[in-house]
C-alpha cells in the first residue's frame, strides 16, 4: 500500500468573499489544502514555524513499527504550494527516508537559527537524545556536531521535549529526566545548552546543564509531570510551562531563569508561579502558555467535573513579575470525556485559543477561540469569537501545534485519518487569518452553527443549528471561480441546500446576515 500525509493549508482574510475569518480560503493552494505523503504507524505534529520569508514550516514525527522513528519536515511557500527549493523538490525531508541524512531520529522539536538553519531534537530510538541541523535547502548541514548530528547520552533517563534558539543562535534543549534524591528516583526537569554549531555551552548553568525538581510535585506515586511549552523571551531569558497532578489537585507552574541559566529570583517565588486547581481527578493535566509583549504570560489549565464527566479550560494571566493578574480569569466549557491538550498564542492585542472536540458531531476539528486582553470575545471573529476548523469534510484528530506570523495569520497542524484508508495517518494543516481588534457587530449570528452535513455529499447539504439567530439568514453557494450557483434569502424557511444540478466538485456555502458571515467548504461528489 502507498502511504501518504495529508497536509491542508487555510487563509482566511477580508479581502475576498470566502476569506473569512475562521473560514477555508480556496484560494490558498488552489483549493485550500494538499495531500502529499503518509504513514500507517502513526505520527505526531511537533512544532509548525513561520520563516521570515513566510514560509511555514512543519514538523512531526513519524513511528514505524519495530523500527524506529523519523522526522519529517515540510515546508511551503506563502501563497501555500510546496517549496521546491527545499528537500529533493518535494518540499519534505525525511530524516530516515532520505538517504543523504538516513537518521532514526524522534523529532520532539524544531527551531530556526538566524541563518535560516533549521534544528530538529528528539531522541535516537531510546539510545541517546539527539540533535540535528538542516540547511536552509534541507539538506544534512556536515558543518553542526559531527556530520550534523550532536548524540548526548542518557545517564538520568533523559527525554527531549522542546527545542528553542536564543537571539545569539545558542540553543536550547528542555526534556524530562529522573534522577535519584536522598535514594528516591523523582522526575526532573533538564535543560542543554549548546553553542550555535552544537557544542557543549559550559556557560550554562553547570557545564551546560540546568537541572530541577520542585516540592510541589514531590511526594505522591505520580505525579503525570508534562512540560507543555519552552519560550525564549526577546532578552534570552528562558520559560518554561509545566503542569502535574498531586493527587487530588492539578498544578501548573511557570518557571523564569535568566539567559545563564539561573532562575530569576524577581519572578514569582525564586523563579517560580505555581498555580493550583481542585481536581479530584488524579490524571494527567495539560497546559498552554504564551507571553505578551509587556512580558505578561497567559496560560491555560484543564479541570474535571467529576459528577458531569466534562472538563473545563481555565485561562489566567501572570504579570512580567510572576505575580497573579485577576484581570483576565476565563473558564471554557469543554464537552469532551478525557484532557484533551490546547494551545494559546498572542498576537498584538489578540489571543487565541485553539483546542480539538469531537463531542457534537461525531469528529474531531480545531475549534478557536479569539478574545482581546482583557477576556472579551471579538465577534468579529468566526461567530461570538470562536471559529469551527475543518469540521466534517477533513475531520482533524491528533494533537494541535500553533503558530502566528506577522500579520497575525495563525497556522495550525494537527492530524487525521485518511478518508480512503482508515488505517492511514494524514497531517492536516491550516491558515486562518486574524480577527481585527476594532471591528465589532450589533446584530451577529448567535447560534453555533457548528457543521454542513452530510460533507461530502452527494447533493444535499443541511446545517446542524440553525435556531436563534439574528436577522433574515442568507445562503449563498459559491463555486471555486467565485460564481453563485445556489442562494436563499431566508435560511429559517429553507433548511436544505440542494445541489443536485451543479457539478461534482468543491464549492462554498457562504451564510450572512445583516452585520457578519460564515464560510463553509464542501464537497459535492
């Protein structure tokens, strides 16, 4: 069987009738996303980057049974075709595949130098953590370590989660690790760093090694430790995002050192903000951060109702200093059955947070959620500032990665199963451009039209709510020239959208009213 992953690029922007925000935008690789290559052993999205050309790049890791693993990297230009210039003309590395680099080789990151080299960390099969260097072209970059490839071992169980570079192309490694404390094995959390071209930085913290563990996750049987983000801040200085389980509360903590690799004894307490949650759950609990440019962090934390079986996002904020900032204190009801992993990022006077569900229809798709600084929605964006990603046509299902460019587009990476193969993972990546903060509506969509279905259709296409909304409701269908080919005045009346008379193919189902819109793609087959 031929394997392939799917990767699927979105732009939205007010510029064009389907470039909504939160919407497909069909003019982004022809039709809004691309499939080129796959793996039936399953893979994980890592990391997705903006160049400062704009390209993006995406990174993930693909298993292979009994074999080992393999970074996999892709890359495409702005307007969302696959690079050329970059791997053997298919815009992708594969670090085992390719025969050039022929690495097993985790991928569990990826940052950019300034020179446009790209840096990919993770571990070698278990048998030591390791690092390695691409050319701008993809290629193996001989110059980095030996041949390219640093190999750290593991004398404390070492695993690399992140990767980040500092201003002076210096680079850091945050992993978990287990080290022995008065004759008790308990988790840590380790930082490298390592000299622009991969040598061992003996001027960070010991001989390049950063290395703690706190009392706060100390002293229960598990306690699901998970190192969500590593922030390099504008002045080097280092954040790190953990949260863990001490039976029967859920932690999180942010941690600041200083571009040495000492903890900055200005943030919180001795470079530490720990927040604290009841739980009663006793499980694993996720967490995203981001910072502001006033170097105030936002952050998230998942709670559990144990009665309902539901969980909630929470989302705080802490000032440059570490302290709590009650301005911003949001709670978001999830209606999922297990924690699931989110993500935030800040752009300007924006956040986003973007998360997966499956609950309401039967799929998982990305669902973000847009607000200002201060926690208010921005209606603008999508409908009541959330916005419903690839739901039905391109179900995603795996964890998502994030990032922002610029011009506050956000690109999000997740996965799916092939449609055709049920056994086949596909990467499913997505461009959505961001909601201006001054644009604001009266009279709004209000309901949560969450889903077109059935999608693919053979003619008949239904929206799943429709009840309580503002205002004469239009539908306009529009094919991929932009021509109308189907329109109704008042959607209250007519709920079906039949497309029987028009070719097979993708089209768009565009609903409005007087002050805001909403873009669906479709498939008519």
């Amino acid at each position: 069987m031929k394997s392939f992953y799917l990767y699927l690029l979105i732009v939205l922007s007010a510029n064009t009738f389907a470039q909504i925000p939160g919407t497909l935008n069909p003019a982004f690789s022809e039709n809004g996303w691309d499939t080129i290559y796959g793996n039936n052993n399953g893979f994980e999205i890592t990391r997705v980057l903006i160049q400062p050309d704009e390209k993006i790049l995406v990174c993930a890791e693909a298993n292979f049974s009994n074999e080992g693993h393999q970074a996999v990297i892709l890359r495409y230009t702005n307007n969302g075709n696959i690079d050329p210039d970059f791997g053997g003309g298919d815009g992708m590395v594969k670090s085992k595949e390719d025969e050039s680099i022929n690495l097993y080789t985790r991928a569990a990151g990826m940052a950019l130098q300034s020179t446009g080299k790209i840096i990919v960390a993770g571990d070698q099969f278990y048998n030591s953590e390791r690092i390695f260097r691409l050319n701008p072209d993809g290629t193996l970059d001989g110059t980095f370590g030996t041949d390219g490839v640093v190999d750290i071992n593991r004398p404390n169980s070492e695993f690399i989660y992140h990767v980040a570079v500092q201003s002076d192309d210096k680079i850091i490694v945050c992993g978990k690790e287990s080290r022995f404390v008065s004759g008790v094995l308990e988790p840590h959390v380790f930082l490298w760093r390592f000299t622009p071209d991969g040598a061992m930085d003996m001027s960070f913290g010991n001989a390049g090694v950063v290395s703690y563990n706190s009392q706060a996750w100390l002293g229960t049987f598990e306690t699901y430790l998970i190192i969500n983000d590593l922030i390099v801040l504008p002045n080097d200085d280092i954040l790190i995002n953990q949260s863990f389980t001490k039976y029967p509360d859920s932690f999180v903590m942010l941690s600041k050192l200083n571009a040495s690799g000492a903890f900055d004894q200005s943030f919180g307490v001795a470079g530490h903000y720990i927040k604290s949650v009841k739980s009663n759950d006793g499980n694993y609990t996720y967490s995203s951060a981001a910072v502001q440019e006033n170097g105030s962090v936002i952050s998230t934390f998942t709670t559990r109702d144990t009665i309902n079986l539901t969980y909630t996002e929470s989302v705080f904020r802490v000032d440059a200093q570490g302290q709590a900032d009650p301005s911003l204190n949001l709670n978001i009801g999830i209606p999922e059955y297990f924690p699931i992993k989110t993500k935030i990022l800040v752009s300007d006077n924006l956040f986003y947070y973007c998360r997966k569900s499956d609950h309401q229809t039967g799929y998982s798709y990305d669902v973000i959620h847009c607000y200002d600084l201060n926690g208010i929605p921005v209606n603008a964006f999508g409908i009541n500032g959330v916005a419903f990603i690839n739901q039905n046509d391109i179900p995603a299902s795996a964890t998502t990665e994030m990032a922002v460019d610029g011009n506050g587009d956000i690109y999000i990476s997740s996965g799916t199963s092939d449609p055709d193969n049920t056994d086949n993972l596909l990467f499913l990546t997505s461009q959505v451009t961001g909601a201006e903060i001054n644009v604001s509506t009266n009279d709004r969509l209000t309901d949560e039209i969450i889903a077109v279905y059935p999608n693919p259709s053979s003619g008949i296409f239904y929206l799943n709510s429709i009840s309580n909304t503002s205002g004469n409701i239009k539908i306009d269908v529009l094919n991929t020239l932009g021509q109308i080919v189907f329109s109704e005045t008042d959607f209250k009346i007519t709920k079906a959208i039949d497309l029987g008379a028009v070719p097979h193919g993708i089209y768009f189902i565009h609903i409005s009213n007087s002050s805001n819109q909403l873009t669906f793609k479709i498939l008519k087959q």
